[in-house]
C-alpha cells in the first residue's frame, strides 16, 4: 500500500487514478479537502476497495501517525499543498501552514515509522516529494534551462513555501538517511484542472462569454506538462528513483501565455464556434499584471530521461487537444466546481451510509 497526500486535488487526483488502472496496490489517500479538494475528481473509485479515503490535515501529526501504525505504506507521495500563487499573494499565512509546517509533519511522522521498520523495509521505504519549477526563480530570455544543480530563488510566498519544504525534505535525508526522493516539475494541464489556473480558466471564461485576463503583456514563459506525463514520471522515481535525489520534470514545451490562450480559442472555435462567427480570442483582455510575476521558466528534464528513462509521451498539441475535449465533455464536473456543489460531494455520498467500499476514515 502506499499513501499519497493531496489526492483529491488536480494531480494527486489524476496520479491515483493512473495508479489504480496500472496496479492493484492500495492507495491511501490523505486529504484535508480545501477548496482546491474535490473527491469528485474520484468518483471512478467509489466502490473500489483499493482506494482509501481519510479526510484529514497533513499537520496533524496524530492523524499521520495512525494512517502510518495502521496501513503500514511502503512509500508516500507527498501532494499535499496549497498551490496558487495568486493566493499566496493575498493569504500567505496558509501556505507556510500546509506546505512547510505540513511537509515537516509528514517528515517526521514518516521518521519515526520508518526507523522502526525491519532493515529490508526501512531500504526499500520511499518518501517522495512533489516540488516545483518555481523554486529556481525566474530565467531571461537566453539563460539555460533550471538543472537539478540550479540555484533555489523563490519570488512568490508560493514557490518560498515549496523552497522550503524542498530543503526540509533534503535534510531529512542527510541527516537522518530517510529515503527521500524530489520531483520539481513544470506547469501541469489535463482532465480535473481547477479553473483558478490558467488553461481550465481561460476554456470555462471562453464558453461562457466572459473576458479572458492575460495578466500584464501575456509574453511570460512556462514550460507545460501534460498531467500524465508527470503521473508517468512519479512513477518512474518511485519505482527506480535513487534516496536524496532530485529529478526535474517538464514537457521540453515553452510558451508564451499568449500562445497557451490562442491555441486553446483555436481548439475551442473548432469545436463550439461562437454564434457570432469571431474567435474566442476576442475575449483576450489585458489586465494588471501579478506583483513579483516570474517572467520565465524552463526546464532541463535530462537526467530523469538519462538516469530512469522518462520522457512525456504527449506533445502539447496531443495534450491540449485531450484537455479540451475533456473539458467540452464533463459539463457536469464543471458545473458542480463553478457552483461549489463539489464542496458537498463527500456528505452527498458518504453521509449516512455508513461503511464504503472507498472508506472515508475521518
Ligand atoms: P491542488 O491545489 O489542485 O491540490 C492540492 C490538494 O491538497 C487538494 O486536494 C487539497 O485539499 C489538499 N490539501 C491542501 N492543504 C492540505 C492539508 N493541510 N492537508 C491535507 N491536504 C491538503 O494542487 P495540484 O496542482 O494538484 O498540485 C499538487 C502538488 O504538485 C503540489 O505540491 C504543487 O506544489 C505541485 N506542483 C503543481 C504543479 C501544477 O502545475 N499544478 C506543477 C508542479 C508542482
Ligand atoms: O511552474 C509550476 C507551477 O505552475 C506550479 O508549481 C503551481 O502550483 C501552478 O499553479 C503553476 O503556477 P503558475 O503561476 O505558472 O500557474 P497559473 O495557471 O496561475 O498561471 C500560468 C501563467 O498564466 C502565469 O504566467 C500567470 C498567467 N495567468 C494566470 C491566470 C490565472 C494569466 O495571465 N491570467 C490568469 O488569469
């Protein structure tokens, strides 16, 4: 069994799922279902006995404690996080709760199971970390693209957050010799993308008339990843990854924002043409930019290639393509995130039924 933190989120969500359709190890899955947790995203595993549901808070040390006493996991795979920057921004405080005190609760947590396991299980115990791009800052135009060795330079309380979780989960490495492993991936798109961030955003505000905000001139770089792809590669670390590791992970995809916006109206007018016979990119409205807006990211992915023998396996034309259609085609997810009724998915389905087969423990 493993537990997976974070899994009713966008990634956590689409890693579980990706698990169960490629293996029959049990997953459970903590999650304090925030705004940005949705259990719809894992309605597929209902009645699934594989999936373990404990609604939770990752800084609760006796909750981690007693997940870890009582499915005794092989590995973790740490999600768990608040993760848009735009939120730091306004509400930095909630950030350093979940993803630095969080981080650290887990750490310790896992130490104290891991030291007390027999010496085969204690080699073969991994705890891996999910980071970010955004720790190493912003690049120019012409720099080189971040390697594993880039220096850490966060600018927003976010990718702070995420730096230092980054370094709490290297020194328990060093110094207590947990296993660690880190990913530090790019922008990640796909099915289950909550419209706070760009791509699901800009798909929803086309469809439903309403302007879509280019933050500032719309010539930022990001490096995007089809959210399989990253699954892929989670994967892949977990299973051959080395112990105080650090793998980045990107899609070998730099784009403007601009060209993100116009390839996905492009998609959109091809599949739902406006009445009015214009392109959605009519929407396109500039809008005061981010404070402190990294203005480039790219990643360098060839020592998970070289070393583990990852590469994506969707272009950004294959995945965006996916992501739109997906999202033409689940109406009803959307409706139920835009209304807030996702918020009541966990009582709708759980309340007074008692024992599920996916178990909700808390
Ligand atoms: P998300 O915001 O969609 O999901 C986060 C999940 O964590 C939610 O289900 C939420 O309920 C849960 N959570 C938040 N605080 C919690 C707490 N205190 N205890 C337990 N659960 C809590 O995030 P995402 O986009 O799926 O990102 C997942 C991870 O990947 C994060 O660590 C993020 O930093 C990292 N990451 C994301 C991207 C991206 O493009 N989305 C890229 C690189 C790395
Ligand atoms: O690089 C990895 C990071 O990617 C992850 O660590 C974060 O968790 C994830 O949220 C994402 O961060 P970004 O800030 O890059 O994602 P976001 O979708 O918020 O913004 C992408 C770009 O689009 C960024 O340059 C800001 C811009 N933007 C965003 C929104 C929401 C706009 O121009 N308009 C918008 O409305």
């Amino acid at each position: 069994m493993i537990l997976v933190t974070g899994g009713a989120g966008f990634i956590g969500a689409n890693f579980i799922l990706d698990w169960l359709a490629s293996s029959d190890e049990p997953v459970v899955n903590l999650d304090k279902l925030t705004y940005a947790g949705n259990l719809e995203n894992l309605a597929r595993l209902q009645n699934d006995p594989r999936h373990v549901f404990a609604q939770g808070d990752i800084c609760d040390r006796a909750l981690v404690d007693s997940l870890l006493a009582t499915h005794q996991p092989r590995a973790i795979v740490h999600f768990a996080a608040e993760s848009h920057v735009d939120r730091s921004i306004h509400c930095p405080g909630e950030f350093i709760r979940t993803n630095v005190e969080g981080t650290f609760t887990l750490l310790e947590a896992a130490r104290a199971h891991w030291s007390a396991l027999p010496a085969d299980a204690r080699t073969a115990f991994r705890f891996h970390h999910v980071s970010t791009d955004e720790v190493y800052g912003s690049l120019t135009p012409t720099a080189a693209p971040f390697d594993e060795a880039h220096l850490y330079a966060p600018n927003s309380p976010y990718s702070a957050s995420k730096a230092a979780s980054d370094h709490l989960a290297r020194a328990w490495f060093h110094t207590y010799g947990l296993p660690v492993t880190t990913s530090n991936c790019s922008n990640n798109y796909g099915p289950f993308h909550f419209p706070e961030k760009l791509i699901p955003l800009i798909i929803l505000n086309a469809l439903a008339g309403k302007p879509l905000p280019i933050y500032g001139d719309g010539l930022q770089v990001r490096d995007w990843l089809y959210v399989g792809d990253h699954c892929a590669a989670i994967r892949r670390i977990l299973t051959a990854g080395l112990p105080g590791e650090t793998y980045n992970v990107g899609g070998w995809n730099e784009m403007t924002n601009l060209d993100i916006v116009g390839k996905v109206c492009a998609l959109l007018d091809a599949a739902r043409p406006r009445a009015d016979g214009l392109s959605y990119s009519a929407q396109i409205t500039h809008v005061t930019d981010r404070p402190g807006h990294d203005r480039r990211y790219a990643i360098d992915a060839r020592k998970i290639e070289r070393e583990l023998g990852w590469r994506p396996a969707e272009t950004f034309e294959s995945g965006i393509a996916k992501t739109v259609r997906w999202y033409l085609e689940h109406a009803e997810w959307v409706k139920h995130v835009q209304s807030g009724a996702y918020r009541d998915w966990v009582s709708r389905q759980y309340g007074g039924r008692g024992e599920q087969t996916t178990r909700k423990e808390h």
